[in-house]
C-alpha cells in the first residue's frame, strides 16, 4: 500500500481542452443500456469511464449552465460542513475537473490531494489549477480508484466526494476505504444528487432532469457517450439519502448527519470517525 506522501500519478495536462475526445461508441449509455438499473451493470465502471471522457472538456461549463450557477454554492456549503478545514489533510475522491478540491485549498486546507478514475477529468483540473496558481496550484492530482484508494489508514483528516459516489461500481466498498484513510475524528462529506421530496418540485425537477438538460448539456458537450440521458437516470436509481446515511453507519461512521440543498435536489451527508 502506498503511503500517504505518495504520488502514484502526478502526468502534465494533455490534449486540447475544449475539444471532444474520441470514446468507444459500444460503451455509450444508449437507450437500452439505460432500460434497467445502471447501477447493476458489469461493465458500469467503463461506461462511466468513457463517458467523462467524452464530456470532461465541457463539463464545467455543463455544470455552471444546468446548476444555474448554483454548483460552486453547494460545494462551498461541503466544505463549511467539513471544519475544521485549516490544516487538514484532505482527499477530494472523484474531483472531476477539481472544483471542490480548489474549494478546499482556498480554505485554508494543509494538503489536498484530489484523485479522479478518468485521465481526461485530471487533465482539465491541472489545467484549471496551473492558470489559478497560488493554494491551488498546490493541489495533487492523481489517477485511481475510490474502491481501492492508494493511501495508508489514519492518513486523512477529510475525505470528500461530490457528485460522484453513485458513479462507482460498488459505492459501499468505497465508503469502507474511506473510514480506514481516515484518522479518529476526520470527517467524510459526500455531496450527492437526489430527488426533491416535494410532489410539485419533484414533479418540476424530473422534467427539467430528463427532458430538457439531457438535450441541453449533450449538445453544449457535443456528446455521443449518452452522459446526460445516464445522469438523470443514475440518480433516479440511486440510494436514497437514508439509504446513503446506513451504508455510512454500516462502515463504522458515527455522528452522521444530512443537510438537504435547494429545496432537496442534492444532499450533503457527513460522518465522523470515532475517536
């Protein structure tokens, strides 16, 4: 097991950072891949894979357009959930292009480390990070996986995931990862979609979720991987806030706690390592 100071993959950007990346089309999430649960497929962790390939050089401009705006607002309310933050070692699991990595660093975190399974993800986030410079020119960006994290245990005082725990093949298995990489009293924050519980809003957010975003974002991406038809989909399919909360409890997280955002379209949900 490697220890915590290491870099297991520390590349410099590659490829053109607003142009599609070529993915296997026998992986895209088309309307039969999507008939059932995602979630039980086998080959979920490739589709996933190829799928933020394909959209990594547009996500953040997906992110900003259909959040309208509010995507940054719910990462900084994660972070305020995870103080302490100054001086804390941090691993931001599933970064994405690094927006609640850079979060974390502009708070005065010590150490953040954000590791991602898609190269092309880590690609735009060293970008983003090396234009910045400063706290996030600092962050360490590595390639692995959230089931089988490269870190010795009790090396972290937090460990965050945002909107990515339902994107991994077995979300429980890494949610165990998380409990042993963390020290006694670190904190997990896992930022996560979910589906409001108000009828009406419910009712209002799955017509914008499955009809109008899909045909928005794929077009903005220029998107052939299917993402924005599984998204809608994933969450559909997804553990319930509850459900997420016992698989914490089930690892051994106490104190865990679930803060609903904008009227329940996502969730923070926090658990603590014993001490």
């Amino acid at each position: 097991m490697a220890s915590s100071y290491e870099n297991p993959s520390s590349t410099t950007p590659t490829g053109d950072a607003t142009t599609p990346v070529a993915t296997d089309p026998s992986l895209s999430w088309d309307s039969a891949s999507l008939r059932g649960n995602p979630h039980d497929r086998d080959d979920k962790a490739m589709r996933v894979r190829e799928m933020f390939t394909a959209i990594a050089h547009a996500y953040d401009l997906n992110n900003r357009v259909h959040s309208l705006g509010l995507d940054q607002s719910w990462r900084r309310k994660a972070v305020q959930l995870a103080e302490p933050v100054v001086g804390a070692e941090v691993l931001d699991v599933a970064c994405g292009t690094g927006d609640l990595s850079q979060s974390f660093a502009l708070a005065g975190a010590k150490r953040v480390i954000g590791l991602d399974y898609t190269p092309a993800m880590l690609d735009q986030a060293r970008m983003k990070a090396a234009r910045k410079g400063g706290a996030c020119g600092r962050i360490e960006y590595v390639q692995g996986d959230a089931q089988e994290l490269p870190y010795s245990s009790r090396c972290m005082d937090i460990v965050s995931i945002a909107f990515g725990i339902r994107n991994v093949a077995d979300p429980l298995r890494a949610i165990h990862e998380f409990h042993r990489v963390l020290r006694p009293g670190g904190r997990l924050v896992v930022l996560e979609f979910a589906e409001p519980q108000h009828p009406v809003i419910r009712f209002m957010h799955r017509i914008y979720t499955h009809h109008i975003m899909p045909w928005t974002a794929t077009i903005l991406a220029r998107d052939g991987s299917g993402a924005y038809r599984y998204l809608p989909r994933s969450v559909q399919t997804f553990l319930d806030p509850s459900a997420l909360a016992t698989q914490l409890k089930s690892a051994g997280f106490s104190k865990v706690s679930q803060h609903p955002l904008t009227m329940g379209t996502c969730v923070v949900t926090v658990g603590e390592v014993s001490t």
